[in-house]
C-alpha cells in the first residue's frame, strides 16, 4: 500500500475513534433538587418583572433550562408533595386533603420514587422535610432528617439528594402588625406593585417587601448547596433542579387554585459531563408546560430507570425526550379540598393562556376563616377593610361567593380578576375548558365527589381500587354537580327527583347544586325541608339547612348543630362545622351556640381542628 495511501487510512481511523469519543459512555449522573417552600414566580425576578434578584438561581438558569410554565398541581404542601412522590394525581390516590385524617398506601404497588433508584445503586437522601399523605414505606430514603447529606455514600456512588428550604415558609410572614414600623425590610416597599386583588396599603406593601426580603435570603442558602457541590468536585457530574414547592404566601395565593398559588419558579441546571443526555441548550427557556407530576419520571429517565406505568406523568429530561415535541405540551391540572380546618373542593385546568377554575361549592367564599392563613395580619385587614365597604369591586371579590365556572386569560389578566365565561364571545374557549376538566375528573376518577370522611370509612385502605369500582358511580355525580352549570329552571324537575333518590350522594350533590342557584329553586323547598328532618345521612340534612339558611327560609342552627353533636367521627364533624362557619359569617350573620358539652370528647384534641371551628365560633357569639 501506498505511503499516501496509509496516510489516509490514518486519519479516517483516528476520526472514527474520535466520533466515538464524543458518544461519552455515561455512568448515571446524581440529581439534586433544592426546593424553596411557599413562593410562586411571582416574587423573582427571573420570572417576573415584580420579582427581585436572585443571582445564585439566575446562575443556574444560565448553565441550564429556565421552566417558565412551571406548575404544582396542589397550592399547599403535603398535596403537593404527595403528589411529587408518587408521580399521580392526588384526587386520584386519595392524598389531596391537608392535613390528612388518615395515611392511604401508595396506588397499585407503586412505590415512592426514590426507592427504584435505590434499588439502582443510588444513594437516596431527603434533608429533610416529607409531609407525605402516604403510608410512608422504609425503602425510600437512605437518609431523611435535617443531617442528611450525600456525603455518606460509598465512594462513586450516584446520589440523589433533596434540599428543603423553609426561609420563604408561609410562617415567616407572621408577624405583629406593630414590625411595619419597627422591623423594615431591605427590598424597598415601593418597588413592588400590590396585586390589584389587594388592597393598597402600607401594611400589604410591607409584606410585599419582606417577602422579598426572604426570597434573597433563600437565594443565598440555594447558593451554599450549589457552592458544597463545586467544593466536593460533583458540579458537573449533577443535576440540578430548582423550583417553589406551590404558590406563594401573600393573601389568596397558598391554598387557592390562582396562579399565585400554582405556578412556581423552576430551573434546571445541566452539568458540563452530562450535556448530551438533554435536549435542550444550556440557557435557554422553554414555555412547555411542567406539572408536579412530571418531576418522579423526570428523575427516573436521567437516571436510566424504567417509568412505571401507574404514574400519571411523564418525563421532560433525558433519554428519549424530544424537546421539540414538548414545547407543544402546554396543559396542566389543579386541585383544591379541604386545608386544615377549611373544606372547599375546586379543580382547575390551564391550556395556553386560558384558565378554566371549576368551583363545586360556589356559594363558599375564598375568605371564610382559615386559622392558619388569618394568622397573617394582611388577611386580617384585608377582611377588616372589607367589612368596612373600604375595598372596590375587584378587592372584595376574595369575601364573596364565586361563580361556579371561571375563565381567565392569565397572560393579559395574570392575576385572574376578570371571569371570562360570562362574556359570549368565549363561549367556545369556555366549553373546550370545560370538557377537558369534565374528561379529566372523570378519568382519574376524582374520589372527592364522595365526602371525606365517608372515604376514611370505606376507601382509604385502598383508593384507587374504590375509585375502579365506583367510576360509574363518580361520573354521575358529576353529571349532577353539573347541573348548576344549566338554567335553573331548565333542570328543576331533574333536581326533584334527585333530591328524592336512593342513593345519598345523589341527594348531597343534588342539594349543593339548590344552594348553588339559591332562590332560582325556592320552588323546592318543601323537598329540601323533608331532607333537612329526615334524611338519614347527618350531612345531607346540615346541606339541606344550608339551602334554607342560604335562601333565609329557616334558621339553620337547629338542624346543623344537632347534626354536628351527633357526628361519627372528626371529619364528618369538620365538614358540618365548614357550612356552620360559612353561614355564621358576615354574608349571612346567622348565630349558633355551641354546648361545648355536647360535643363528642374525641374531637377535641390539643391539636384538633373541630376545636379550632368551635373555639372561633365561640368567640364569635360573645
């Protein structure tokens, strides 16, 4: 062979072997996730132009993939967090009530995430907080507790390591009113806008300020993890995700299903050693849609672990993901139940720039007492003002019963102060949103069209088989719960019927569609009495009177009080105290005096949450 020949021989092989060479032959990279509590992007300024700077995440977004459709599905932490775990829809798996009554097990054999790649040679640490609505199972983490650290692998072992940061805690806005002038903040008061749904004061632009304030401090602890991770030489061989675990803290954001209390910040930075395994360009932005959901695939693709098939999500890193393909993903589901003391049960559903809120129990208003919340001073006077005709039409919105369908165009409208499905011309738009919550609740299926305390009773030891089993059942209480979406006086006779059916949770949910539409169906009154007397179900006769007292046609003291004293457990008894509550508030102003020795002893517990009802309740009457 000729000189020239071998020459060119040479070089194509040492091409080849090169080729090879950028097809790098991974072992698996470690993932970490720092989580802030409580903050949505509302407050920084990578997200949003009323935020404040956070340079350490603003790094991480430059070295990675900024998320700015980033979403919880749960406004509150051990929803949300049950649903991170799980990778499922809380209603779904019976984990969306905070705080819960009763620990369900995990759906259909699946196990908490971290323990498949335990069972792949990771080593798995939580430091620290869980706050899980599941039976918690000992695989799952190698360490969990404020300690933890992936220090104590074995020498190359990947890790997986969560970081839980509690500075931007709902908490750490519980502050005495008298700090406006005796403790000020750094981030200056009036650089930032107060929400137009908030009132204009100094106290709001005070906690507007010193929430900022604890989002830098954040910031800088996110840092020192970022910084433990260079020193340790593992920068560049991990994974590192960012993100709000749900919506902030300022008045209506926690615990509501408004993008104050669903839309998070997220970022994730992708390790020079690991850059092929994304398809995405380190700093860019995708607006692709990401819900809590996806995040357990997500962790299990990068790490080379088959996604087990009972998870509801799916994966937006790593092998096999196309990023083109997911820029077109763009929709993402929410729920609200019950939050401590408070029950509600509101689903939501977001495509593009359109919000569709559904509310079951229209005629509850956002406001009604939440002893944690009003432990903040600014839903205080923000209810104080309200009381006192201080608040213009979009302020007082928050105290007044809802409709039960809302639709937002969040981009031009972001803090959803104007319902759209009352104007014609998004009638269309309204019904696509409409049937993809409607196909949604149905699919999963949504176990909350049964109350609470009837699921601890009969379904908590294995939700999602009850579910199975009643999806028939389920769908037609939603047909029911539907019907408040109708003309009233187009499905008044079907109302009859269904107020007079065999099955109980056909009259339950056929007596919160009557109080739905109010005096549009005073024609059924004498029905509802009946209910309100005889029903066999103690809660249907406390909805029944809730009819009564929405419409003033009877006092419904009586009839909810004796229900409440004759309840059968704490939740059935939480749930009467919500529609006392509701009823005892200045929408209605009636009044009930509890006979604290009436009420069953069990309930009352030195954390219990019937004791918070009744002591508030209490103070009411005096």
């Amino acid at each position: 062979m000729e000189f020239k020949s071998l020459v060119t021989v040479f070089i194509l092989m040492l091409c080849l072997s090169c080729k090879g060479q950028n097809k790098v032959n991974h072992s698996p990279p470690n993932i970490v996730w720092i989580v802030s509590e409580d903050n949505s992007k509302h407050y920084l300024q990578l997200f949003d132009k009323n935020g404040i700077e956070t340079p350490n995440i603003e790094a991480l977004a430059k070295e990675g993939v900024q998320f700015n459709r980033a979403f919880s599905n749960a406004p509150v932490c051990s929803v949300a967090r049950s649903t991170i775990i799980s990778g499922c829809y809380a209603p779904r798996t019976g984990s969306q009530f905070h705080r819960r009554s009763k620990l369900v097990p995990m759906p259909d054999s699946l196990q908490m995430f971290p323990a498949y790649l335990r069972e792949a040679g990771y080593y798995t640490v939580n430091n620290s907080k869980e706050d899980y609505n599941f039976i918690k199972s000992d695989n799952a983490w190698d360490e969990s507790s404020s300690k933890g650290t992936w220090k104590n692998r074995q020498p190359d072992q990947p890790f997986f390591y969560v970081h839980n940061i509690g500075t931007t805690h709902e908490s750490r806005v519980h502050f005495p009113e008298s700090d406006v002038e005796d403790a000020p903040t750094t981030a200056n008061a009036d650089d930032y806008t107060v929400q137009p749904n908030h009132p204009n004061t100094k106290l709001f632009r005070y906690t507007n300020a010193r929430y900022r304030d604890k989002i830098v401090e954040m910031d800088g602890q996110l840092g020192e993890v970022v910084k433990a991770l260079e020193a340790d030489g593992q920068l560049e061989n991990t994974f590192i995700f960012y993100y709000g675990d749900h919506g902030g803290v300022l008045p209506g954001s926690k615990g509501y299903l408004y993008e104050t209390g669903l839309h998070v910040p997220m970022v994730v930075r992708i390790p020079e050693n690991y850059r092929d395994m994304v398809d995405l360009k380190r700093g860019s932005q995708t607006d692709r849609f990401v819900s809590f959901i996806d995040l357990a695939p997500t962790v299990l693709n990068l790490a080379g672990i088959e996604i087990p098939e009972q998870i509801d999500g799916k994966s937006f890193l790593g092998k096999g993901v196309d990023a083109e393909k997911l820029s077109e993903e763009n929709v993402t589901y929410g729920y609200a139940d019950r939050f401590d003391e408070k029950y509600d049960m509101v689903r939501s559903v977001r495509k593009g720039k359109y919000k569709y809120i559904r509310n079951f129990n229209p005629f509850n208003f956002d406001g009604l007492m939440n002893e944690y919340r009003y432990k903040q001073a600014a839903y205080g006077e923000w209810e104080e003002m309200y009381q006192e005709g201080k608040l213009n039409e979009v302020q007082s919105a928050f105290f007044k019963s809802r409709a039960p369908e809302m639709l937002f165009d969040v981009e031009n409208d972001p803090y959803e102060t104007t319902n759209l499905a009352i104007d014609s011309k998004f009638g269309t738009t309204l019904k696509e949103m409409r049937g993809l919550l409607n196909d949604w609740i149905s699919g999963m299926p949504d176990l909350s069209f049964y109350p609470e305390f009837y699921l601890v009773e009969n379904a908590f030891d294995n939700p999602v088989k009850f579910g199975r089993n009643h999806k028939g059942d389920i769908q037609d209480y939603i047909t029911t719960a539907n019907l408040m979406l109708h003309d009233a006086t187009a499905v008044q006779t079907q109302l009859k019927e269904l107020l007079q059916s065999s099955d109980p949770w056909q009259r339950y949910w056929s007596l919160i569609v009557c109080s739905s539409f109010g005096d549009e169906v005073k024609a059924l009154t004498p029905a509802i009495k009946k209910i309100a007397q005889n029903d066999v179900q103690g809660i249907n006769r406390v909805r029944a009177a809730e009819f009564l007292g929405i419409t003033k046609v009877a006092d419904p003291a009586p009839v909810m009080l004796e229900a409440f004293y004759s309840a059968k457990s704490e939740t059935e008894a939480l749930l009467i105290l919500n529609s006392v509550v509701l009823l005892n508030s200045h929408a209605y102003g009636y009044k009930f005096t509890i006979d604290q020795d009436r009420i069953n002893p069990g309930f009352l517990g030195e954390k219990s949450e019937v004791l918070s009802r009744t002591q508030f309740l209490s103070a009411q009457t005096n």
